[in-house]
C-alpha cells in the first residue's frame, strides 16, 4: 500500500518532533523556523492535529508536567512516526531530483533563453 503524501503542517510537525521533544508552543516557533514563516500553526490547528497524530501513531506523549497551573505535554515521535516522515522525506528527495533533472534538460535550456 502507497503512503499518501503529508500536507506541510504534518511534515513540518513531525520533523520538529524528529530530534527531540517538545511542547506545543516549541512545536509552534520551529515549524515557523523551519517554515521561513510561511507555516503559522494556530493554537486550535495545533491541538487538533497533535490529537489526530497520537491516534494516528505517528507521535506520543513523552512528558506531562504542571507549570503555572496549567497542565503542558510534551511529545516524541514514535517508531511508525519515523517511518512515516523518512518515507515522505524520501518522496520528497527522489521528487526533487527529477525536478532538478527535468530543468536540466537541454530544451529547458533553449526554453529559458528563448524568454530572456
């Protein structure tokens, strides 16, 4: 069975989640980071997609912890979360590639002079 390809919020919130984990709010400020501000998760987005990733088994709950009254999770990804995003990020590559092989072409090249 083929993976379907992830939307961005999922890829970039399972790649944050990829070397450590985080709480929402980390969550929120990477995937702007690694975005270059073009992903702004917001807080009702966040929470519900965290929701469907733990009951995807893509990602856990590492930690809970009380600060300054309020409950705060932080979450991990799991082993299937993993290979999910190598899988995607695989895709991604292998897409890229014959992006970059395509422009390469010479009739991109006779193509793009023709407009210059």
């Amino acid at each position: 069975m083929t993976q379907r390809a992830l939307q961005e919020p999922t890829l970039l919130m399972l790649t944050v989640l990829a070397d450590q984990p985080r709480h929402g709010y980390a969550i929120v400020q990477e995937v702007l980071t690694i975005s270059q501000g073009r992903v702004r998760l917001r807080t009702g987005t966040l929470y519900s997609a965290l929701e469907r990733l733990v009951l995807e088994d893509l990602i856990e709950v590492h930690s809970e912890e009380t600060v300054a009254g309020r409950l705060r999770r932080s979450y991990c990804l799991t082993g299937q979360g993993r290979v999910v995003l190598a899988t995607e990020a695989e895709r991604l590559r292998s897409t890229a590639a014959e992006a970059e092989r395509r422009l390469a072409s010479p009739f991109t090249s006779r193509w793009k002079e023709s407009f210059a």
